[in-house]
C-alpha cells in the first residue's frame, strides 16, 4: 500500500483539517468530525449529510453557498455515529429548520435516524430524506432497499438551492424527494480499492475482468465478467447497455429531459470519463432524450477504485432552474458565488461585534454555563474498581470489568482478521469496532463501575459513539439493553448471563426495527446469527443447573456453528446483502466476530484465577 498519510487512525482528521485550511470559509469541529460552515445562516433551512470517508470530494466538498451547510465525517467506509450526527445537528439548528440527507444504508440510517430522534426530543426541528439511486440493487429482498450513491449529489445540489432561496423546510424536502424519485444511477468496476487500515484491496479481480453493479465501498458487484475490447467498442457496448437499464428502470421516454452525471470512482483518469460520457451522450442521443446539463468528473468515489457511475435525473422547469442555481463549494462551482453585497454586510455585522467585545461565550446563559461545566466534570470524573475480581458459580463486579477488558482486547488484536472476513461487505467491520474498543480502553477509568448493570451502560455510550458504521449502535445497543437488564447487580450467575445476552441481542432487534422496520433474525446473516444462539442456549443451560463454566462452553459453542450456518445462506440485511447469492460460502463478519470473541472469553474465564 502506498498513500499520502501519517497513521490510518489519523486519516481522516488530517484530511479535513487540510480541507479546512484550503477553504477558510469552512471550518473542521475535530471532536465530532464535522465539516461546516463557518456562518450558519438563520434565516435559512440548513442541509447536513454525511457518511463514511473514502468518497471525497462527498460529503465535506460540498459543504458552501447553495448546498450543504454540514457533513458529518465517519471513518473510512463506516457511518460516522449518532453523537456526531447529533451535534453536527445542534451547530446547524436554525429557525428555519434542518434537512438531514441520507444515503440509503444501515449504519447511515441507523445513526442519523437516532440522532434525529434526539434533536427532536431537545426541540429541534429537524427532518430527512433517503437517497436510493442505485439501481444494482435490484429490489429490497437482500437489502434495506437500494443503496444512495452518486445521485445524492444531486439531491445536494436542488435542496440546497431550494434551501438558499429561502424556501421552508417541508418545501425543501418535497423538492429533495423529487430528486430522489426521479435519478437512477449505476456503476461498475475494474479495480476493487484499498482501505487504509486494511492496507490490500478489498477484493482480488483479473486484470481482464470487470465487476458490475457496484456500490461504493468497494464491495463486490452483482457479478463479474470479462472486458472484451475485440470489436473495437467496449465503451459504447457498456455505455448502451447501462443507459438501457437507467431508462427502463426511471421510465424515460423519448423527448424527456435529464441532467446526465458521470462519476469516477477515484483511479480512473479524467480523459476515461470523457470517452464513457461520449458513448453515454450518443447512447442517449439516439433514444431521443435530451441533456440539460452534463457533469463529469470525481464526485462519489470509492478510494482509489478504477470505474466509474452513470447517473440520469429526469428534470422539469423546477429542477432545471435548481440544477442551474449559483453554488459554491470546493467540490462544485458555477454562477454568481456570492452575492458582495451580503457578503460585504455580514463582514461589517462581525466587526461591529468584535469592536463590542461580543462574544457567543459571553452571552451563554448562566444555567448554560453550569450546565456544561457540570457535564464537563462528569466527563472527566474517574471510577475506581473497588473489591478484588472472584469468579466461581457467579461472576462479581471486579471480574466482569475484566472480562469486558479481556474483550476489548481481542477486538483490538483481531482488527485486521475482522476486515478480511468482511470482504462480501466493504471491508471495515474489524476497524469499526476496534475503533470503539480501543476508545473504550483509553477512557476505561470514566467508566462508571458501581455495579455490572451500570458499567455496561456506562461503556454502551462510549461504544455507541466511537464504533464506526452500523456497529455503532448495534453494539452500543446490545451494550445498553444488556446494562439495563443487570442494574443493581454486583455479581452475576449463569440465569443472569443469560438474560444478560437475551437483552442484548433483544437491543440488536429493536435497533434494527426502529431503523428499517424489521429487526434481524437468525436466517438473516448478521451477528443475530451467533449472538441468538448463544442466548439461547445460555438460557437452556440455567434452566437445566448446568454449571457456569459448562453453561458459558455451551453457550460459546451455539454461537460458533451459528456463525459457521451464514456461509450457507445469503444475505438478507446489512452491507452483504447488496451482492445477494454471492454472500454464500462466507461467514457473516459479525457473526464470524461475535464466535471469535465468545469462545476466547470462555478460554480467558476458565482460566482465570
């Protein structure tokens, strides 16, 4: 692997503090990885979207005049958490409202949608749009439904036009779902990419076969084929017939009118694109439809993938005069950028402050103030393990802290096998969550250790926020509901393991109904797939006196053949489930994760002394 970097864990942060630097009028909050505006403007709807990293310029390079006013910077591939989200939130809250855009996938509509919920509960007025453009995705049968990929950008573009005309927020989102419903997009792959922690590709290909129908987290396609370049025209033959499916599916007819995007993925050079917006405008051409406005170039990558996506946006008078509204940001410009006048007003507002001393510290409310310096001690505060750690027939507190440790451990060891194990989906799984437990690690003394229930709950809220992606809030679910279930607990029997691990794969569930509607089962090729069986045979072996030991083994062993039973069936939810019958013959990652991790705890409990 060769990049421009310093450390993977630093990668990100040292991305946008450059984008920042390039781009004064933005400005990078590296607590909660958020890219925003330096001036919110109150007068108008705010626009926040987000996501993993690896796509750039999206989503931060679109943050200025006439687009978003936020994007929120997850890790590499992974759904940036619902803390981040929610404070990306709180900075942008106007009067006028705020629109969270979407992309159509677990972990982004996991975190997005709970930190929605908690903004709403503090008041704000906040709603969201869901981009699902990808047509690859045939249907909902594998998946939450199609993935959102480049055509986001589009949505972008029209909301936050609508939004800086001065439109209110139920009009922004009717516009931003009428972009939705009408742009289609496909993609398709020469290379796979290389995420930074894992350091090799995500998946191997031929250097004469292609994948088709891919997303963009560089996860397989829907299959794989050979490039033909014998009749002298490849680019015209791919281009026809991914036009072809991009009308059928939209319904477009001739005479109708689109705005026509051709992305790269981040390693194919610019003249490529152009010869494939070549075959596409004749393609389109000779169907009778005709283009607005043509877009070419790096918009929604996937690292360093070789390929590129083809998106069309049927447009009338409205999404045209939107299309054409003046936008600036560092990844897209066109039109008037500013208006002088506001510009040169707001200027003159900001010296009249600053020569009265004003600041926003200073007007902050005295109950604010307390408010926050008291959160800010509890932050701070420490927690001492009082007792020494005793595991017999019950575990008490001491012990159990240090098999929670034991487990962060094995996370942390085992982040790169985890990201090899997760080559049907994107590749992250093993960083998302080693991100969490090493986080959980560094704060492991502000943990709260009174009694079992309260630790739990205590790490839930470090896992929640700093594990990447959907592990985010599964885990910190399973963490929270396990927490609940044992508050007021300073030891635990084998009964109480068992409703312990029944409550957690119970938050698994509703985190997942809550977000999509319908919660995993097992059958589904999740973590649910080990996590369930477990449970269940925990709770077996309390009803039957087993020792805890024997229980804990029984336990671990359910897990390990559930997690062995996903390479025989395909995926039906989470980021696998895009490259359907492909997924079998491999173990879920979480599943696969949740099996390694059980049976070395077992190994370390049986052998603790």
């Amino acid at each position: 692997m060769k990049k421009i970097m310093n450390t993977p864990e630093s990668f990100v942060y040292d991305m946008c503090h450059g984008l920042a630097a390039a781009h004064p009028e933005l400005e990078f909050v590296e607590k909660f990885k958020i890219v925003k505006k330096k001036e919110i403007n109150d007068e108008k709807v705010s626009l926040i979207s987000g996501g993993g990293s690896g796509h750039e310029p999206a989503h931060a390079g679109f943050v200025g005049k006439g687009m978003l006013d936020a994007a929120v910077c997850g890790d590499v591939f992974a759904s940036p958490s619902q803390v981040q989200v929610y404070n990306a939130i709180k900075k942008c809250a106007t009067d006028k409202g705020v629109l969270l855009i979407i992309k159509n996938y677990s972990g982004d509509c996991m975190n997005f949608n709970n930190a929605m919920a908690d903004a709403q509960d503090d008041g704000v007025k906040v709603d969201a749009v869901y981009v699902n453009d990808d047509i690859a995705v045939k249907d909902s049968l594998y998946t939450v439904g199609r993935r959102g990929v480049a055509g986001t950008v589009l949505v972008h573009k029209c909301a936050g036009a609508a939004a800086e005309q001065g439109k209110e927020l139920e009009e922004v989102k009717r516009i931003a779902n009428k972009v939705i419903e009408n742009v289609r997009s496909f993609g398709f792959a020469f290379t796979s990419c290389t995420v930074p922690a894992a350091g090799h590709p995500t998946f191997e290909i031929g250097d004469d076969e292609m994948e088709f129908g891919v997303g963009i987290h560089g996860e397989p396609g829907r299959f794989r084929e050979k490039i033909d370049y014998s009749n002298g025209k490849f680019s015209d033959d791919l281009a026809r017939r991914i036009v072809t499916d991009l009308e059928e599916d939209l319904g477009l007819k001739k005479g109708e009118e689109i705005v026509l995007l051709i992305n790269g993925f981040g390693g194919s050079p610019l003249q490529e694109l152009y010869i494939l917006n070549n075959s596409v405008t004749k393609a389109l051409a000779a169907d009778g439809i005709t283009i607005h406005r043509t877009i070419v170039g790096n918009y929604m990558t996937s690292i360093d993938m070789a390929g590129a996506s083809i998106s069309v946006l049927r447009v009338d008078a409205e999404l045209k005069a939107l299309i054409d509204y003046p936008v600036s940001t560092p990844a897209l410009t066109w039109g008037a950028a500013m208006d002088e006048q506001a510009e040169a007003a707001l200027e003159a507002i900001k010296a009249i402050g600053k020569a009265l001393g004003y600041t926003p510290q200073e007007a902050q409310p005295k109950k604010a103030k307390k408010a926050a310096a008291k959160e800010e001690a509890e932050e701070n505060a420490t927690y001492e393990v009082v007792g020494e750690p005793k595991i017999g027939e019950t575990i008490n507190t001491p012990a159990f802290v240090k098999i929670v440790d034991k487990m962060a451990d094995i996370v942390i060891e085992n982040e790169v096998p985890f990201c090899e194990a997760d080559q049907m989906g994107d590749g992250d799984f093993g960083m998302s969550i080693a991100k969490g437990f090493r986080q959980l690690k560094a704060d492991w003394a502000t943990r709260k250790k009174g009694d079992i229930g309260e630790f739990l709950i205590s790490c839930s809220e470090i896992i929640k926020e700093y594990c990447g992606g959907a592990s985010g809030p599964i885990w910190g679910s399973a963490f929270k509901y396990a927490g609940k279930a044992m508050l007021g607990k300073t030891e635990v029997s084998l009964k109480d393991i068992a409703f312990l691990f029944t409550e957690a794969n119970r938050g698994v569930y509703e985190t997942g109904k809550k977000s999509f509607g319908k919660g995993a089962d097992i059958g589904d090729k999740t973590l649910v797939d080990a996590l369930k069986p477990c449970a269940i045979a925990l709770t077996k072996a309390a009803e039957e006196n087993k020792k805890l030991i024997k229980g804990l083994e029984l336990g671990a062993k359910a897990a390990h053949e559930g997690a062995e039973a996903t390479k025989t069936v395909v995926a039906r939810l989470g980021r696998a489930g895009t490259v359907g019958e492909r997924s079998i013959g491999f173990p879920d990652a979480g599943a696969h994760g949740l099996d390694v991790i059980f049976n070395e705890l077992v190994a370390y409990i049986k052998a603790f002394k």
